[in-house]
C-alpha cells in the first residue's frame, strides 16, 4: 500500500508550520535518509528525512505553503510495484479534506484588490476612504466610476488619483498621488513603503514575547560590575592560547551566570501553576540575531564547562542558529536566558523574560569612569571600567530579595574572573 508522508511535528509546541521546500520531484526515487523536503517551524527551517524507501508518486501541498497542520497528509511514496492505480485507490479512501492552503503569489495579490469591487460599489453605496471622497468631490471625479485597490475593495486617495490621471490633485494632497516604483506600495495617506512578509519565526516570536509582557509580572533589578580584572584576564588567556582559541567577553559573563546559579539555585527556577520547578542544571539560553529573528540557543549544563568549551559552544550554536541548522532540543527550554547589547553600544536596558523561565540578564556595554578605591587602606579615586547588568525577574517565581542576593553572587564572579578559572 502507498506510504502517506506526513506533516512532521519538529518541536513539543509545533501545531503547525511552513513547507518551504521540496527536495525531491515527482517521479524521483527516495531512499531511506534522503532529505525530501524543508519545513519552516515557529524557530528555525529544518529538514526532513525520508524514513522509508520508494517513488514520489504525488505532492499534495506544494513548496511555499504556510500554515501545514502537523500530520496533515502532505505527499504520497510508491513502494516497489505499486502505481498510479494504487496511490488513487488510497486517496479515495482518505476524507475529503479541505483544498491545502496555496502559497501567496505576488499576481494574488492583484486579484484579491480587484474580485471585491463589484460589492464595493453595488447599488447607491460607494466603499471610500473620507479623505479619497473629499478629494474627488474638490475634484468633480465621480466615485462609481472607480476600482478600489483598498481593503474589500475598499476606494483609497490613490485610485482617486490615478482616475485624475495624476496630475489633477491639488498640491494639498499631491503627495498622495505618489505612484509605486517597484515592490513600494501607498496607503491611504500617500506614504509609500514596501513590505516583506513575516516569516513563522518572527510570527511565533512576537506572539510568545507579547504573551510574556502581558501575562508575566516583571520587575527589573540594576547593577553595576567593575570589569578591568575580567578584561585583564581574558587579554591574558587569549594571549596564552596563542591563536588555539578567543574568549569573548561574553564567554565570562555566560560562566558567571552559570556558576552564580549554582552557587545560588534559588534564582534557577520556573513558574508553573502547580509547582515552581527547581532546576539542578544551569542550561543558559543566549540570544542571538539571525536573518528570521530572535533566536535562543542553549548551553547545557554550563557550570560543569570551562570558559574554552563555552566559547567554542557558542561560537557553533550561533552559527547553526543563523543558518537555521538548529535542532529542536538546542534551542527549546533552558533555565536562565542572556542577551549582551554591549557590543552595540547599549549602556543599559531592561529585557523580557523567556517563558518559562524565570529571569533573563540584560547586559551593557562597559564604561569608563572614576570610582573612590579603598584598596590600599584609604580612599583614592580612580578610572575604571564598568558594566551595567540588568535582571529581569518573574515575580511569581523569583521575589525581590532573591534577585538581589543573585545579582550580588554574580557580582562577585564578573568581578573576580579568576574564581571562574578554579
């Protein structure tokens, strides 16, 4: 009998996603391995492997379909001697199901702009912008007469002057009669832009990080971190290694995270409606920006590594981050998440927390300025480095007092690197 291929589920929290490619043709042979198809998920595009051997007799949903249910029947493998006959037999025997959604094409677009016309302007009613009617009327152009490329057919300033022929607006709106070039578009207000779909990823990540904003009790805490020792000692490291490898600064803040966790794992939490979960490991999630957005992977079990593993760690998740090349479990749970916008420039800033963990540290850019030092007894202003660090907190899991012991063990950490090395 054919072999149904399936929608695959990539992820726990996968219901849906994007097939973005298909790997394989009609008529080709497909052996047990091979990639057949690539699947866009709410975090990165992966691909699928064939688990079975045959012919592609039939795709039924085709490369660029958004919107796939999992185990949605997606195409149909022949074994050894079955045809045509057989794969039709089978199908008859599948519910009808719903016509799969088709992949959005720019000419559907224009169809969708003008199929609704008629119904904009049947009987006496005519569908119009206020300001697409002030300006015909100050024109004497006769709004019946006028396709609208708006919502629902909906006429916009626009069409009123394209059926001016361009020219005739008065200067008040002239700007509104701009006309797209290329890609570029004009709203009803005469600003032109251009667009660019949002794909699964950016979807998923802005409906997760609403949901965290809005259901999440956040609250912020802010500290400061002396960091010339931390840049000493990684000057020094990079310079030993002699090319072997680089450590990040980045690379220590990541270790202090992990070791301040260990040291103090009533930080290394989770809310859940029944329980408030103690994790035993450090997993730190580091945000990383990539071509399809946020993306969060993870270093496992970070307290039992040294700096040289982390760095090199990093280094190969982010890269498979920005290729999409991920596997679910690198970049799905973790216990403590770190997004660094120092290198940018940022001196501080407060980020929203990961679900479900319970905190994530915001990290700044490192700033000179002078300090009183008591080092050597007395008091004695100098220049030093400093490095904004903000918590942000799940108050239901974590309350105010446990933050701020937290930041105060990581403090001592990012202050003193060479606590990290033992």
């Amino acid at each position: 009998m054919p072999i149904k291929v399936l929608m695959p589920a990539l992820s726990p929290t996968m219901t849906e996603g994007n097939l973005a490619k298909w790997h394989k043709a009609e008529g080709d042979t497909v052996e047990s391995g091979d990639v057949i198809a690539e699947i866009e998920t709410d975090k990165a595009t992966m691909e699928v492997e064939a688990v079975d051997e045959g012919v592609l007799g039939k795709i039924l949903v085709p490369a660029g379909t958004e919107n796939v249910k999992v185990n949605a029947l997606i195409a149909v493998l022949l074994e050894d001697g079955e045809n045509d006959n057989d794969m039709d037999a089978m199908l008859k025997q599948e519910a009808t199901p719903a016509a799969p959604p088709q992949p959005t094409k720019p000419t559907e677009k224009k169809t969708m702009a003008v199929q609704p016309t008629k119904q904009a302007n049947e009987g006496s009613r005519v569908y119009a912008s206020p300001l697409a009617k002030r300006i015909a009327a100050d024109q004497g152009i006769n709004l019946s007469n006028i396709q609208g490329s708006g919502p629902k057919g909906r006429i916009v300033k626009a069409d009123v002057a394209n059926a001016s022929g361009g020219g005739a607006v008065s200067a008040a709106t002239s700007i509104s009669a701009a006309q797209p070039v290329g890609d570029q578009k004009v709203n009803e207000w005469g600003m032109v832009y251009t667009e660019t779909p949002n794909n699964n990823i950016k979807k998923i990540t802005a409906q997760r990080l609403q949901e965290s904003k809005s259901t999440v009790p956040h609250f912020y805490l802010t500290i400061e971190c002396r960091i010339d020792d931390l840049i000493r000692t990684r000057t020094l490291s990079n310079e030993q290694a002699d090319g072997e490898y680089k450590l990040s600064i980045n690379d220590f803040i990541l270790k202090a995270c992990a070791n301040a966790l260990k040291a103090y794992p009533a930080a290394n939490v989770a809310w859940t409606d029944d329980a408030v979960r103690q994790y035993v490991h450090a997993d730190i999630s580091v945000a990383v920006s990539t071509p399809n957005g946020l993306m969060t992977p993870i270093v496992k079990q970070a307290e039992l590594k040294g700096l040289k593993e982390i760095s090199a760690e990093i280094k190969d998740l982010a890269g498979r981050a920005r290729e999409g090349k991920l596997k679910p479990q690198e970049f799905q749970g973790g216990t403590f998440s770190l997004s660094n916008l120092g290198m940018y420039g940022i001196k501080e800033f407060g980020a929203i927390i990961n679900p479900p963990q319970a905190c994530i540290l915001a990290v700044g850019a490192g700033e000179q300025k002078p300090y009183v030092s008591k080092d050597s007894g007395g008091s004695e202003v100098k220049i030093g480095t400093f490095m904004t660090c903000t918590l942000s907190v799940d108050h239901r899991a974590v309350d105010g007092a446990v933050g701020a012991e937290y930041l105060q063990v990581l403090k001592t950490y990012i202050e003193n690197p060479a606590a990290m090395l033992l």
